[in-house]
C-alpha cells in the first residue's frame, strides 16, 4: 500500500468513524489514528475528527439542558442532523483532497 492510498484511508477512517455513533468508538479510532500515524495530513484530519466529536458532545449536552425551557429541541435536531452530515463531507473529502485536510466550520478547536 502506498503513502497516499495509507493517508487516503486513515483520513477517511477518522472521519467517517464520526458516523457511528457507538460508545467511545468515534472517540478511539482518530486517537490511534493520531498516534500510530506520522503523515501530518493525517494527523491533523484525525485532530479534526476528534474535536468535532467533542464539539458535538458539548452541543448535545449543552441542548438537552436547553430543552427543558423549550428552545433546546429544536437546536439539539439541528446538531444531530449536522453530526450525520458533516463526516460525509469531511469523508469524501479526504479521499478526493488528498493534498490537505479538512476543516470542519464553526467549531472550537481544543487540540
């Protein structure tokens, strides 16, 4: 397997992993993604990864608590839809832009 064929399906992995949303599993795999990799392409699409997961949790815990003065539903609709449609645009990303890696918008950046 090549170098980029490699940094092709580890960046894919790690965002794409963002779609199952079981226990920890989106959690562990960027994290050994990120320390078994040594690409900085795909180092820094697993760190995106990673903080749009933690972004995500934040948001959810944050609405659930908004929900029950009413305004949190709606909101917490909106992150889960958004937490569904964001890795597949950061998945076919990393396998067509192999050059660079994506960044997801309007997220804090923790690591």
């Amino acid at each position: 397997m090549t170098n980029l064929e490699k940094r092709k399906l580890l960046s894919a992995v790690s965002h794409g992993v963002l779609l199952f949303n079981v226990a920890v599993l989106p959690l562990l795999v960027p994290i050994a993604v990120l320390v078994l990799s040594d690409d900085p392409i795909v180092q820094q699409n697993a760190r995106e990864a990673l903080n749009f997961f933690i972004n995500i949790v934040v948001y959810i815990f944050l609405f659930l608590l908004l929900s029950f003065i009413g305004i949190g539903l709606p909101l917490l609709f909106l992150t889960l839809f958004i937490s569904w449609l964001m890795p597949i645009i950061a998945t076919v990303h990393a396998l067509t832009q192999l050059d660079r890696p994506y960044r997801y918008p309007f997220i804090l950046r923790v690591l």
